[in-house]
C-alpha cells in the first residue's frame, strides 16, 4: 500500500509539472514595423541589343571586297562590302542606249511632225484657192474633189505623226525606268552600314557565290544596349515602366550597375510562365557581349512603413491571405490576414486584418495551441 501510494504521488507529481510546463508562459518572437522598407522583384536574364540587324545584299553575285570585321566600329552609309558588277554594268550601258535611241526616235517624231504639218497648210491652201475657182467654173468638179482628198490625207499624217510622238515619248519613259532599275540593281552591289554600328559577326569571305537575303554581316547599334529579364508572373504584378533596377553582370559580379524599366512585354511565355521585361542601363560598362547573363532587382515599391512576416510561417498562403499565429491579450490566436507585397528575402507586408494590441510570430515552435500564454520578444534587427 505504501508503495502503491507513493508511486501515486509521484505519477501525480510528475503529471503536474509536465501540466505546469506544457502550458507555461513561452516567449515567442514577434514582428516589428520596420520603416522604408524596398520590395524588389528578382529576375534572371540575357544582355542584349534593342537595335539588332542581320545585313546582306539584295541580289546574289560574286562576294569580291569586304571592309569590316568583327568588332569594328562603322559609321552610317560606310561601305562594307562589294559583289562583282561586270554583268550589271553590262545591262546599265544597254539601257543607257536604249535610252538614247529613245531621244532620236522622239526628235525624228517631232520633225516628221513638222513635216506634216506644212503639207498639210500647204494642201489647205491649195484646197480654198481651188474651190474659190470652182465657184466661177474656172476648174473642173474633179480637180476641186481631189484637192479636198488631199487636205484630208494631210491631215490624217498629221494625226499619224502626233502619235507617234505619243508613242516615242512613253517609249522615252519606259527606257528611263529601265535606266533608273538597272542603276538600282548595280548600286544594289554594294552594300553599305545602315546606321552608326558595331560588327558582331561576319558571316561571308571573299570569293564566295550568295544568294539574294543571305547575311553577310551582323550589326548592332551603338548605344543600344538592353538588359533582358525574365520575371515570374506572380511577382510580376507592380512591374511598371521607369522603375529603378540593380542590375550584377556574371562577369563582374563586384560591380554594381543601374538602369531603369523602358518596357514590359505584352505576352508571357506560356511555357515557363515568366513576363519579358526590358532594361535599359544608365552606365552600362564599356564593352557588352550579348547573350551573357545578368541578374536584375527591380525595385517595384518603397514601404514607409510595412509589417512583414516570413513566408515559411504563414499557413495555406494562396498569394492573396493566409494564416498566421498571434498574440492577442497574452494568448496564442490564429488568424487569416491579407497581404500584398513580397521582399526578396521571402517575407510578405501584412495588409490588415488584424485586431488593435496583436502581435504576429515570426517564428513558429513546438507547443504552439490556440490559447496558450505567451509573451513576445522582439526579433533581434538584421
């Protein structure tokens, strides 16, 4: 009995301090508003050309010349390079004297013309003398009739040399065009910098036989550097043009770099879910070699004032609102709470829903129940 007793006692003892320790009072750490707060949106990305062009010849020939080479420097209208032009300067010299036979068939035109139109005066002429005689029976009924056929052949003539005056003239117009489209086609064999430009790539030597279209060089505008990220669509949502961006080259991960947000792309690739997003650099460094990865931090807000949680303690969080554990009047409480935005450090700005005096755990531990005393302590500053 004895025994019995003080086992008892001691299983009693003992249930009551695990009862005494289970629902003391735990110290918990809590969130603190913090002041000017930046929400930046991570993205990872490509620097690239906003001014990117692929040259070549609009005919195919020959390659003979080339004057530029990779990583040269070229002015607008420079030229770059040349194909053979034997065969075009041919058909220039054809259509230059095709025009030329145009010109004299126009002035022999104009000159039989003239010539039928002096006979014709000349049979007019002779067709009112004639029929003035007629009338005092001086000629005869024939002679008048045959003097009438004449002005009238004149005339006809006339008409025949006005269109064949027509006639020169658009044959005139026609060998201009040709003129003006052969010229074209040779000037076609030169190939000249469309705009101020640095050679990329060349892609043609000398000797070789293209084809109308193929590139022959690749061309970037001078200062038309762009950073090109790509931001998950549901960080993406504050994006807006002008916003301030850091931007880290993998090639000089010590320097700092700064640019702004020139545009946002309107389709997102539906396969990765994340939205272009361009950057244009306010120093970008001295030399950019396209394609190389950059990562970028685009500041989307600054909070005056913001209390933020880590994402790790917040329970069924949907983007929109989750759970969290509070302090409410010395008890441990659950409650739902909206949010809005996300740091980079992965901690989310509590929009509202909570009561006056509530304190929000910023880490969760074991023993956490709805009612159980707790007292805050406040998370050591970063």
């Amino acid at each position: 009995m004895k025994y019995a007793l003080l086992a008892g006692g001691l299983l009693a003892a003992f249930l009551a301090a695990m009862g005494f320790y289970t629902n003391r009072p735990i110290s918990v750490e809590v969130a603190s508003v913090e002041s000017n707060v930046p929400v930046r949106v991570f993205g990872l990305g490509t620097a690239e050309a906003r001014v990117l062009s692929k040259i070549g010849f609009e005919v195919g020939a020959t390659l003979i010349e080339l004057n530029a080479d990779h990583g040269d420097r070229v002015s607008k209208g420079q030229v770059l390079a040349r194909l053979a032009i034997g065969e075009q300067e041919a058909k220039v010299a054809k259509a230059r004297a095709a025009l030329e036979i145009a010109e004299v068939n126009i002035k022999r035109a104009e000159a039989n013309l003239e010539k039928a139109r002096a006979v014709l005066a000349q049979r007019e002429e002779a067709n009112r003398r004639k029929q003035a005689l007629a009338g005092r029976d001086v000629v005869s009924a024939q002679t008048v009739e045959e003097s009438a056929r004449d002005e009238a052949v004149a005339r006809a003539d006339v008409s025949v040399a006005e269109s064949e005056i027509a006639s020169t003239k658009a044959q005139l117009t026609d060998a201009r065009a040709q003129l003006q489209y052969e010229e074209t086609m040779l000037r076609h064999r030169t190939l000249h910098a469309p705009y101020d430009a640095i050679v990329i790539e060349r892609h043609k030597e000398p000797g070789t036989v293209i084809k109308a279209g193929d590139p022959v060089f690749t061309l970037i505008a001078i200062g038309s550097y762009w950073g090109l990220a790509y931001v998950d669509e549901a960080r993406a949502g504050f994006l807006e043009e002008g916003q301030r961006v850091d931007a880290r080259l993998r090639s000089r991960p010590q320097d700092a770099f700064t640019g702004r947000v020139v545009r946002i792309g309107l389709e997102s690739d539906r396969v990765t879910e994340e939205r272009r997003v361009y950057i244009r650099g306010d120093s970008p460094p001295p030399r950019v070699f396209l394609g190389e990865q950059v990562e970028f931090l685009i500041t989307v807000a600054r909070l005056d004032k913001a209390l933020l949680v880590p994402e790790a303690v917040v329970y069924g969080f949907n983007g929109r609102d989750g759970t969290v554990w509070t302090i409410e009047e010395g008890r441990l409480r659950q409650r739902l709470v909206p949010f809005r935005h996300r740091t980079e450090d992965a901690r989310l700005e509590i929009a509202g829903g909570l009561p006056d005096g509530a304190q929000v755990v910023i880490r969760v531990q074991s023993g956490f129940r709805e009612g159980r005393a707790a007292r805050a302590a406040e998370a050591p500053r970063k």
